[in-house]
C-alpha cells in the first residue's frame, strides 16, 4: 500500500513539476524575443508610409519596450506601448530611423522612408523653427514597466 503512495506522490510531483516548467518557458518567450515596432500605415513590401502632409504625425505600437527613439530623439510610451511623433518633412523622401530597447536591453531598429506627397513648394524657414520650438518645448517621458522618468530636451 505504501509503494502505491509513493508513485501516485512520483505522478503528481512529475505532472506538476513539467506544468510549471512548461508555464515558465511560455512566459519567458517575451523576454527571449526581445521589442517589436508596428508602424501604423506602413506598407510592409515597400517599407514607406506616404504623407501629403509636411507636419507627419508617426504613430505606432513599441510591444515589450521600455524606451523607444525616432531619429535619435526619445519619444513618449504610454503603459500600452502606443506612440505618437510629430516630423516635419522637408524633402520628398524623409529617412525615419527607429530604435526601441525592452528592459533586458535587447534592440530592434528600424528604417522606414516617409514619401511626401503633398505640394512640392519650399518649405519656409518660420516651419522649420515652429516645428522644433514645440518638439523642444515638450518635455520626453519614457515609461518602463517599474518606473517612470521625464527629462527635458535641450
């Protein structure tokens, strides 16, 4: 009777043993995998986004990241990871380079050309400054899944 025991407790300890290690690892793909970016209206074959707008508003979605940059420049993540930048296009073909880092410091970059498609007039100096008076003027807060930390732009 007492062997019986042992091996329904064997049974059972194994069962529960391979259940959590199996949990574990499923949970541990997120860390493992690293960020993702998506890039709202971004047209995957081609990796552009068109704009007839000279004042582009870059919106997207940083999964499992901490911190994310566009252009060098940290920019705001909300607790759902959505994001929302404002560029000033200047030429017809505008490079966008993005990096987004989790908290285990794993990196995704990515390129992306925003196409203008709007008037081909010159953009004038007073755009120019307006756009990086209000980018400056905005202060930049990162949000990290334990704290959250603003720093001012100079």
């Amino acid at each position: 009777m007492l062997l019986k025991i042992n091996n329904v407790y064997q049974i059972l300890f194994t069962v529960i043993s391979i259940t959590l290690i199996g949990y574990a690892l499923f949970n541990a793909r997120f860390l493992l995998s690293g960020p993702e970016l998506i890039i709202n209206n971004l047209n995957p074959k081609t990796n552009t986004i068109e704009s007839n707008n000279r004042n582009f508003v870059l919106e997207g979605i940083a999964v499992h990241s901490a911190y994310i940059s566009v252009n060098d420049r940290p920019i705001t993540i909300d607790e759902t990871g959505e994001f929302r930048e404002t560029l000033l296009l200047t030429q017809e073909i505008n490079p966008v380079y993005i990096i987004a880092r989790d908290r285990l410091s794993k990196e995704k970059h990515m390129q992306i050309m925003v196409v203008y498609t709007g008037d081909t007039e010159e953009i004038t100096f007073d755009e120019i400054i307006s756009t990086m008076m209000a980018q400056d003027a905005s202060s930049t807060t990162t949000t990290s899944p334990t704290t959250s930390t603003t720093s001012e732009e100079f």
